[in-house]
C-alpha cells in the first residue's frame, strides 16, 4: 500500500479589493456595485437638489420686490389717514402728522414682521415729500401734487416704450427674472405686453387728467383726496389683472407656435 497522501489545505480567497466603476458610480466591493448618479434613485435626488437650487436662485419678480400684495395696499394707508384727517378735522397740520406718523407706524410693523423694508422705507420717503409740498404750499391739495405729476411721467414712460417697441412691462418682467430679451422674437408676446403696457398707460393718464383738473378747480378740497384714493389701488389692481390675462394669454399663443414648428420639423 501507498503511503497515505495528506489532504491540501484549501487556500483562502484574497480580499476582496475595492474596483473603481464606472465614472459616476460608487467603488465595487464584495461583488455589489453602489448606484449613484444614472445607475440608482439617487439621480433623481440630485435632479431634486438642483431645482431647488435653482428655485433659491430665482430672482424676485417685481410684486416681490413691490413688497407683495401687501406692500402695495400698506402704501396707501398715509394716504387714507391724511384724507380721513383733513376731512374730519380741516387741520392741514394734523393731516400731514398724522400721515407721518401712519408711514412711521407702517415701516415699523414690516420691520418687526421681517418684511421687506425698501417699500415701507420708499413709502415714508414719499410721504414725507408730499408732505413738505403740502406745508410749503399751505394747503392740503398739496400733498396731492407730487402723485400727479408722477403720473404723468409714468405714463409718458410706458407710452414712449411701446412706441419703441420695447414694451415696458415685457422688459421689465424678464430683466427682473433673468431671462433675456429673447421675448421681441414672438410676435404673439409682443402684442401681449403690448397690450398690458398700454393698461398702465391709460390708468397714469387717467390718473393724471382727472386729478390735474381737480387740482386746479374749486373741488380740490372736497374731492380730491377721495378721488385720489378710488384711482389708486382699485385702478392698479384692475390694469394688474389687465396685465396678467394679456400675458397669459400671449404665452399661451407663443407656445402652441413653437410646438407647431417643432412638429413641422420632426418629420424633415
């Protein structure tokens, strides 16, 4: 008989060592690839993180920066409070206080609210000019004179983009969000903000005829302060739905077009 042959010892597997994957991918180890990236869930993940980004990168648009809705109402209240006051109290001294001291009280209650500050502070500025017309005329009509006027240049301004072709609405809208002016290639949504500028030309011209006409007749005293309040937010709300209709509608348009022409070019 042979001599017995001891059995071999089985050899041990070597370690397993990490293998570097594809790029994008996480190491190899014990024969199981990480996902990350194309390969798992986690690309939908980072596709998450980056609209976030991207929402935290989106500049403010112009009602944002305007302070919100409540930015525009909180703008009128100096103005209600001198009407009120000099109605009630034919103080012209009164009046202009009191409309200080509402400004004052507005700026601080955004302040503690953690609003934006840049429209109570334009408010107060505002309404301090207004004012000191007012005491340097020595009549209250003269709180009023400043607003007219400025509505007149506004609406020469809107009125003189249109007539360019650079509608301002349009170009400040996309100068605001970061879009270019890529816009005055559409034809469609050129006439919309054609038409949404020519609401705010039509509600600065208003403004300006009737209180100008106002402020140089017996009425001013009676009637000028309330007309000024009823042309003031309802009439900006009203060109604001003016405008957001007309530039809905316009996008509409111009997207059906650029669908249009896509599907046009698909077969060639």
């Amino acid at each position: 008989m042979g001599r017995p042959v001891a059995p071999r010892r089985a050899r041990p597997d070597p370690p397993t060592a990490p293998v570097a994957g594809r790029a994008g991918t996480a190491p190899v180890r014990d024969g199981r690839v990480g996902r990350h990236g194309s390969d798992g869930g986690s690309g939908a993940e980072d596709e998450a993180d980056g609209s976030a980004e991207a929402a935290e990168e989106r500049a403010p648009t112009l009602l944002e920066q305007m302070g919100g809705v409540t930015g525009v109402i909180s703008s009128a209240v100096p103005v209600i409070v001198f009407v009120v006051v000099q109605a009630i109290f034919h103080a012209l001294v009164a009046s202009i206080i009191a409309a200080v001291v509402s400004a004052v009280a507005v700026a601080v209650y955004r302040l503690v609210r953690g609003e934006k500050l840049q429209p109570a502070f334009s408010g107060l500025f505002g309404v301090a000019v207004c004012a000191f017309i007012a005491w340097r005329t020595g009549q209250a009509k003269g709180f009023f004179l400043l607003g007219i006027w400025t509505s007149l240049l506004y609406g020469g301004v809107f009125l003189i983009s249109m007539i360019v072709r650079w509608p301002l609405v349009g170009t400040l809208w996309h100068l605001v969000n970061g879009d270019g002016q890529g816009w005055r290639r559409s034809a469609y949504l050129r006439r919309g903000y054609d038409i949404a500028t020519l609401a705010w030309v039509v509600v600065f011209g208003a403004r300006f005829v009737v209180q100008r006409w106002l402020y140089d007749s017996a009425y001013a005293d009676t009637w000028l302060g309330w007309v000024r309040l009823a042309m003031g937010v309802p009439l900006a709300v009203l060109a604001a739905a003016v405008t957001v209709w007309a530039i809905r509608r316009a996008t509409a348009e111009a997207k059906a077009e650029e669908e249009a022409a896509q599907g046009d070019a698909a077969p060639a």
